[in-house]
C-alpha cells in the first residue's frame, strides 16, 4: 500500500473508499502510510444496507444481486467519486 499512496501523492491524485465487508481494512491500510492524508479525501464503512441505500446505493441492485456482488461494489464506487 505504501506504493500505491505514495504513487497518488506524486501524481497529486486523491481518493476516496466506500466499503463494506471489509470493515474499512483499506482505508485502515491507506491511512497506515505516512503523507496518506494528501490524498485520501473521505472513507465510509457502509457495513448495514440501510446506510448503503443512505450513500446512494439502489435498493434494486442489493436485492437482484445481493451486497457481495460486483453490480453493488460498481455502485458503491460510482457513489463514493461524485
């Protein structure tokens, strides 16, 4: 991870995560590195599908597909960049 923050940070590029089964693990990981801070802009631990329709996400999408799928994580990312 350390590659990849300080990758960001020399092209000045910013992010931000939306996850769920992981409990935050890779903002955790992100903000593990020094200088992390420049371009991590906002995390969100959407853990219960109440706050992932709160973020954004389709009700539609969580129950065609269930919260393990890539149709959601494509959703939770889209949400997350705007």
């Amino acid at each position: 991870m350390e590659h990849v923050v300080q990758e960001l940070i020399k092209q000045k590029i910013s992010i931000a995560t939306m996850e769920s089964c992981t409990g935050g693990a890779v903002a955790n990981a992100i903000t593990n590195v020094e200088g992390a801070s420049s371009i991590l802009e906002f995390s969100a631990v959407t853990y219960s599908n109440e706050f992932k329709m709160k973020m954004g996400i389709s009700h539609a999408t969580i129950r065609d597909y269930t919260v393990y799928s890539k149709e959601v994580a494509r959703e939770m990312a889209k949400r997350i960049s705007h």
